[in-house]
C-alpha cells in the first residue's frame, strides 16, 4: 500500500510485475476490441453501415435494435471498466497534471462520443457514422498511449 501514497512504482517489484502484466492485459483488450468491432461491424465506412441500417441490394438485414442496444450496454461497461482502470494507473504516474487531465478527457469524451455517434447513426444521421469510426479509434488510440505510458514508466528505475 505505500505504492498509494508516495507513487513509488519501483518500490515493490512484485507490484512492479503486477502492474506491468495488468498493463500487458489491457493492451491485448484494446487491440481485441478493435479486431471485434472490425468484424462485427465491418472494415469500411459502407460495411458499417450496411450492418447498421441494412442493404436491400444485397439482402443484408438491418441491425435490429436490440442487438444494437445489447451491444452499446455490453461495450460500454467493458470500455468504461478497461479505460478507468488504465487511467487509474495514469493517475499514478510521474506526469504533469495537464497531460493527465488531457488522457483522461480526450479518452472518455472520446469513448461517450463514439457510443452517441453509434446511436446517431442507427436513428438519426447517416454522417454520423464517422464520427462513431473516428471516436472508436480515438478512445482505443487513447488507451494504447495511456499503456505505452505505464510501460516507459515501469521500465524506468528509480534514480
């Protein structure tokens, strides 16, 4: 526990190693999370929204709208869950409280957006649509970078 007051990362090298193989974790959920996205919804502007709203030309069902709700409850728990545990990490770390607080913002606002822009593009706007690809990459690049951070930050040794 003295890792929680003084931010010591180095201080216990079995949290050192915790800590390292959470972050290790974490990083294989991000890159997972897009490979699923990538297959659930598609690789293109066009397949997302062929999945979303359907293709009378090439017989595609729209999503129905409980498996869209499904899935935006169930995301949204695991990335909320998976980016507060990595910023909970950040908070740790020996940065600067506006580069934290710029993680910390841009990931979340991103991770909301993207849910929004999701349902936007189901209900209302078809753009939207891009704002739901740009946000979705945004949260996941935000979290990457908060895990690359971690990582530099354990390989460091104490001076």
């Amino acid at each position: 526990m003295k890792f929680l007051v003084s931010k010591d990362i180095h201080a216990n090298p079995n949290f050192v190693m915790l800590i390292a193989f959470y972050s290790l974790m974490l990083l294989i959920y991000f890159i997972g999370d897009l490979v699923y996205l990538v297959h659930f919804f598609g690789s293109s502007i066009d397949e997302v929204l062929f999945t979303l709203k359907g293709n009378a030309d090439e017989f595609i069902e729209p999503l129905s709208l409980l498996s869209l709700l499904e899935h935006v409850h169930i995301s949204l728990f695991l990335s909320i869950t998976a980016l507060f545990t990595t910023l909970a990490l950040i908070l740790r770390l020996k940065l600067t409280d506006r580069h934290k607080q710029l993680i910390i913002l841009l990931s979340m606002g991103t991770l909301l957006l993207s849910a929004l822009c999701l349902l936007g593009t189901y209900f209302w706007l078809d753009i939207l649509v891009y704002g739901f690809v740009m946000m979705t990459l945004g949260w996941h690049g935000m979290g990457i970078y908060a895990l690359i951070l971690c990582f530099v930050q354990i390989g460091m040794k104490k001076t």
